[in-house]
C-alpha cells in the first residue's frame, strides 16, 4: 500500500509518456486513410507524438506545440482522434503545475484552435452519408476530452495545493506547541526556584546575625536550588537555539525527585505528606513531576506555613494527582492579576485528555485534582 500511494519518480513517468507517445504514433500510421502526401503526413504523426513525451519537461511548450503540429495534421487527412488525444495529454501537466489564469488560456485556445481546425478539415456531406461521424458530434467529443483532461489536471492542483497548505499549518502547529511546552517548563522551573529562593533568603536574612550556622545553612540552600535550575533551564534554552542539537546530558526531574521536591519545600515552611501510589508511565512521568511541583509552589507562596498532602495514584486505568493544603483558601489577592501557575497546570492536564480541578476547600484550604486515563 504504501508503494501505491508513493509518487512515481520523475523519470518513471517521462519514460511512461515516452511509450504513449510511441504507441499513439504507431496507432495512427499502422493503417493510415487516404493521404495527400504519404511520407509528410507520417513524419507529422509521428511529430504530433513528441509533446507527449516532453508534457511534463516543458509542460507549457509541448502543448503549444501540440496544437500547431494539429493543425498541419488536421490539414493532410480527416483523422481527428490522434490530435485530439495529443492535446488532451499535454493540456493536464499545464492545468497541474500553471497558475490558473494560465491554464485557463490554455483550455481556451485549445478548444478554438482545435475545434476550428477540425471544421475546416472535416469532409463533405456525401462522406458522412457514408458513415463519417456527424460533424456535432466530433466537435463534442473533442471538447469533452479537452475539458475533462484540464478538469482533471485542475483538480490534482488542487488537492495538492491543500496538502502543501495542511503539512505547513501542521508543522508550525507543531512549532507553536514546542514554544507551548517549553514555556510551560520554563516557569514552573523559574517559578518553584524562586519561590524557593525568595523564601530561604528571607530565612537567611533574619537569622544570619544570631543564628550564623542556620544563615549559612539557608544560602547553601539557595546556591543548590540556583543551580538545579540553572541547568535545567541551560537544557530548555538549548533546544530554543538549536533545535537540531543533541538534547544537554542534565536528566530531567522524574517521579524519584519528588521526595527531594517536599523536603525543600519544608525548609520553607511546608510540611508535604507526599504518596505514590500504583506505576506511572514513563512518558508521563515528567508532566506528574510538574504539576505537583506547581501546586506545591503554590502553598510555599501563598500559604506558608501550612500542612500540604500529595498524592499520586494510579488505578483502574487512571492516574490521578492531588494536592490539598491547610492554608488560606484564597490564592490570588483581589484586583492583582493571577499567574499562570494553574493556567499550565490545566494545559498539561488536557494534553492528555483528562480532568482538572483547583479552588478554595469548604472551610480552610486549597485543593488541585486531576484525572486521566493511561491508554
């Protein structure tokens, strides 16, 4: 099948012409009608028979020189299907491969010039008594073929214009949705590290003076969150700017980091009670890691000091992540803009087709939920 719908090489089809060509000159000389010249009227057929081979070489020429040929065959004998045929051929790769207005003139001209030539070339009346075709019907036929041959040519542009067009609105699709991705990564790394940061330095600064081993302690802290998302950002960026080059040797954060993840987050004042639950897939391993990584940042900006419970479970075909804390419901203060925190953590969420829910607990608290099924 797929050989089938693969394209036949250039050549392959030049090679294919080349025998219609030689099969359509054979056809017209093998019994020839009454000619006024023998030998001239052959050559001419015979010539007739070159723009088929070379329709697709110079698709614009050949059928120009097709109607010519024509008209001098016409001129010599009364067989009307071999011009026909040859104009027919080479008017499909113009209405394929011209622009439409182009294609356009093409089938104009060669139902004029063709059809006009065919009535001075028909024969009297007393022949059509004898069983010509009727002069109507030559000339309807001739047209048709014409016609549906640049129809069908008309037609394969088409369709092949709106498959350039979906591939290019695919492909840059695709690209927007790296950009997407890349972003998304980019500030939950930017936002849980500086969170972090801004949190251990607030530590640092008030116990620096009396408490100078727990000051310290909070810097080395800062040093090795700035670090870890220093590389993990090089890895992002790196792909921004190359796409092409191999990917940075830094592992990506997994399901294994998340315990580190809940021990810096009390640190800074969140107590997490984190459980993993059931296997995770890898190739979800990393948008898991995000949006807990998220929905904790969250409590350490806006709740700390809190109690938070993580979960992640996977069971009967689905994994679900929770994230509830203890702390003030409310997580975006009235008339300042929000983040995008849970804005990114929707958009992973509905990569996968699942379920998300984030608001304000009954009585104290903010919960994240999500859902969705491991295919």
């Amino acid at each position: 099948m797929n050989l089938l719908a693969r394209r036949p090489p250039p050549w392959l089809l030049i090679l294919a012409d080349t025998v219609v060509a030689v099969l359509l000159a054979l056809a017209s000389t093998a019994n020839p009608p009454e000619l006024t010249t023998n030998t001239v009227t052959m050559a001419l057929c015979w010539l007739l028979a070159l723009p088929v081979a070379v329709r697709r070489v110079w698709p614009e020429p050949a059928y120009y020189g097709a109607l010519l040929i024509g008209l001098a065959v016409l001129a010599l004998q009364t067989n009307w299907l071999m011009p026909t045929a040859v104009v027919a051929l080479a008017i499909y790769p113009v209405a394929t491969g011209r622009p439409v207005w182009r294609s356009v003139v093409a089938l104009v001209s060669g139902l004029l010039v063709n059809g006009g030539s065919l009535l001075v070339s028909m024969p009297g009346p007393a022949q059509y008594s004898n069983g010509w075709p009727d002069p109507v019907f030559i000339l309807g036929t001739t047209c048709l073929i014409i016609a549906a041959s640049w129809s069908l040519g008309t037609t394969a542009r088409t369709r092949r214009e709106f498959a350039t067009r979906e591939a290019r609105r695919q492909t840059e699709q695709a690209a927007a949705d790296e950009r997407l991705r890349i972003a998304r990564e980019l500030h939950d790394v930017v936002a849980h590290s500086m969170s972090m940061i801004t949190v251990k330095a607030g530590v640092a600064a008030k116990v620096l003076d009396k408490h100078p081993e727990e000051g310290r302690k909070a810097l080395r802290a800062i040093e090795e969150i700035g670090r870890g998302s220093l590389a993990e950002m090089r890895q992002f960026l790196g792909v921004l700017r190359d796409p092409g080059s191999a990917p940075d040797s830094t592992p990506l954060p997994r399901l294994a980091d998340l315990p580190s993840l809940a021990h810096r987050a009390a640190e800074a004042g969140v107590r997490v009670d984190l459980s993993i639950n059931g296997t995770v897939p890898d190739s979800m391993t990393l948008a898991v890691y995000r949006i807990v990584q998220e929905a904790i940042t969250n409590v350490v900006k806006h709740a700390a000091p809190a109690h938070c419970q993580a979960s992640v479970s996977v069971a009967d075909g689905r994994l679900r992540i929770s994230v509830v804390d203890d702390g003030p419901g409310q997580r975006v203060l009235p008339g300042r803009p929000g983040g995008h925190g849970l804005a990114g953590m929707r958009e992973r969420v509905l990569l996968y087709g699942g379920t998300f829910e984030a608001g304000p607990l009954p009585r104290r608290g903010f919960g994240v939920h999500t859902s969705w099924e491991i295919p």
